[in-house]
C-alpha cells in the first residue's frame, strides 16, 4: 500500500545555480570531530554522510582550509593530499545514494589554541582573546590573546580558503560554503567588539565586511560562483563576537550583500531565529540569491517550521540541524508524519559510531518516499 507523497513545497525539487536539489530539506552543518588527529574522513565519516544523502542538500561540518584555522581536534580538513581522498571517498557515497553535498570552509581564527593548530599561534582581526575556555589535549584552558593580523597576512588568509575550495572541488565536492558566521575568523572581522582595527578592514561596516567580500569573491572566481555559498549569523552574540546595536548590525549586513550580489552566488546560508524580520529579509532581498534559512540556534527546527518557512517565502531552503543527527532518514519521517528519534547530546564529540551512525531508520517498508 502506498502513502500519497506530501505536496507541501518543502519537499519539491530547487535549483541553486549549479546544485539540483530533489528536496528543499538541507542538512546544516554539524561539528562531530570524528576525523582523528590527522583530519582526514575515514569510515566513519563516509558512512555518517552516506544514511543522509536522501535530504536535499548536506552542507558538511566546518572544514579547516590551513593548519592555522583548525578549531577542535577530530576536526577534518582539506587541506593534505590524504585528506582530498578522505573527503573523496565520502562525496562518492553520497552521490551513489543519490544526494548532494557542498563544504563548509572554516577558518576558526581566535577560536583556537596553539595546542591545537600546532602552528605555535592563533589569529584574528584584534589581539583579544575570546571569552571563556577551549579544550585541548590536556584539558580546559582559557582562550590565548591571538596575533592580530598585519595587512600583508589577510591575502595569506584569502589564499588559504581560495586553495580550500579547489581541493574541495578536487575532492567530488558539488560545492563550497564560506564561513562567516558564529563567531569564527570572517565573523570576528564582521563585528567591532572583536575587530578594533583602523586600517581598511577595521572600523566602518563597509571595511570590517571587506574581508568575506574578498574571500568570497576569490573562491567564487576559482571554482564558479554557481557552485560557491556564504553562511552568516547576524547578531547571534557568540563566542564573544558581540553586534548589539541594531543600527550597526543593519549597516554591516546591507554592506556585505551589497559587496555580495554581483556574483550571483549559489545561495546564502542565513542563522537567525527570526527570518520573518527585516534584517534577513533585507538581506534576502539586496543580495538577490535564493536562501537556505536556519532558525535552530538555541531550538530544534522542526517540520511544522521548515513547511511553513517555505509556504510563506520566507526561505528558499531550510536548514536542519539536530534533527538530521538523529534522523538519517528524516525525509521519509517528515514526509510521511511520524515520530523522530530523539538526539543525544552527550555522543555529539565524543567520537567512535555510537550516536553517530547508530540511529534506528524508520520503518516505511511499502511506503512510496518520493525524490
């Protein structure tokens, strides 16, 4: 017996510049450091992306484009020859199983340890050292004061995440995200608590968004702007990148998608937990690419939610987080409206399989799960 397939538009086709998506259901990226110290995708990883491959899109965890930028240990990179093939082996699972799945580019900047990028420094916009604790291998530290980088070193940074996203092309990759957003490097030159510099990327909204403007643009000059997305997180006040006040968080976003729209790029990844608002729709707007919107920081999304982010044109695509941790099959779950394994927290970064690749499928057995 077959169950009529919902016709809500959350679960139509969507094209985002080169990336065909059979549903509007995207998988948000995810932190689970199960790649080891040496970054590099094993079974595990390959496995973990391959149960998900029936959603729409995955946008991968935050992958390390330079030592430097490395934030947690099992962090994955894409920077080595062994880890192109890692992400090689796991890009080919997913798209034997018929998905599609983009990078997310990550340079951590002040959100690391010496300990941990190995490099004997840390960066950021500013000297200042982000708040509270990172664990390293031998435990809980406070945050380091980073080097604040000179002029000269931002094209370092730029060449970096250019040289990213064509291994992560190299790699099968149908795609790149560039990371701007929850308090990490491009974030940190975006907000004035943590950027306090006074040349041409620091002060006004239009010289501290300089920076994603010109990594963006690099990567999308390198491997096709079809191909090439951006994640932001206006005013999530994380990780000490603090945007308080509503007149400069208004002026440094409608900045950065001015400096973004002639490219037409695939698609902007947007967090905020009111994407009904005239900050995300605004920036919907004058950047003039479709939109993955993800409203999850501190809520589950979920599937009442995500329908009616679509119904409403509120969002192209919606991005889901927790829910595809525990769900791999969480498309047949939605669309036939039944219960969901509940997550659990305490398996997120420990490594190994459980709570990781160990979630019950739903049973659907003659039941119709259409593409």
């Amino acid at each position: 017996m077959l169950i009529k397939v919902r016709n809500e538009k959350l679960f139509t086709a969507l094209q985002l510049g080169a990336l065909h998506l059979r549903n509007r259901m995207v998988m948000a990226p995810l932190t689970r450091t199960r790649a080891g110290e040496a970054g590099v995708p094993g079974d595990l990883l390959v496995e973990y992306y391959r149960q998900r491959a029936s959603l729409g899109l995955i946008v991968t965890e935050g992958t390390w484009p330079v030592r430097e930028g490395r934030t947690w240990i099992g962090q994955p990179g894409i920077e080595t020859p062994e880890q192109i093939a890692g992400w090689r082996r796991v890009t080919d699972a997913v798209h034997e199983a018929g998905g599609s799945i983009v990078m997310q580019i990550m340079h951590g900047g002040r959100i690391s340890h010496p300990q941990i990028s190995g490099t004997g420094r840390i960066v950021a916009p500013s000297a200042i050292a982000a708040p509270d604790t990172i664990r390293v291998p031998d435990g809980e530290v406070e945050h380091p004061v980073p080097h604040a980088l000179t002029t000269d070193e931002i094209g370092g940074i730029v060449a970096g995440i250019v040289a990213a996203a064509r291994n992560a092309i190299e790699a099968g990759l149908d795609g790149v995200e560039v990371h701007s957003a929850n308090g990490y490097l491009l974030h940190q030159f975006l907000a004035p608590t943590s950027n306090t510099r006074t040349d041409e990327y620091g002060g006004s909204p239009a010289n501290r968004v300089r920076l994603s403007i010109e990594a963006v643009t690099a990567v999308a000059k390198a491997i096709g702007a079809d191909r090439t997305g951006v994640r932001i997180s206006p005013a999530r006040n994380i990780q000490g990148v603090l945007e308080t006040d509503p007149a400069d968080v208004a002026a440094t976003y409608n900045a950065l998608a001015e400096g973004l729209a002639p490219l037409a790029l695939a698609f902007v990844d947007i967090l905020h937990p009111d994407p009904s608002g005239d900050l995300v729709q605004n920036f919907r707007r004058v950047v003039a690419a479709s939109s993955i919107v993800n409203t999850g920081a501190g809520s589950v999304t979920t599937r009442e939610e995500s329908i009616r982010l679509v119904e409403d044109g509120l969002a192209d695509a919606v991005g889901i987080g927790r829910p595809t941790i525990a769900n791999p099959d969480l498309l047949a779950r939605w669309l036939h409206d039944t219960d969901e394994n509940s997550h659990d927290p305490s398996t997120f970064y420990v490594g190994g399989p459980r709570g990781y690749i160990d979630y019950p499928a739903f049973e659907h057995a003659g039941k119709k799960v259409d593409d």
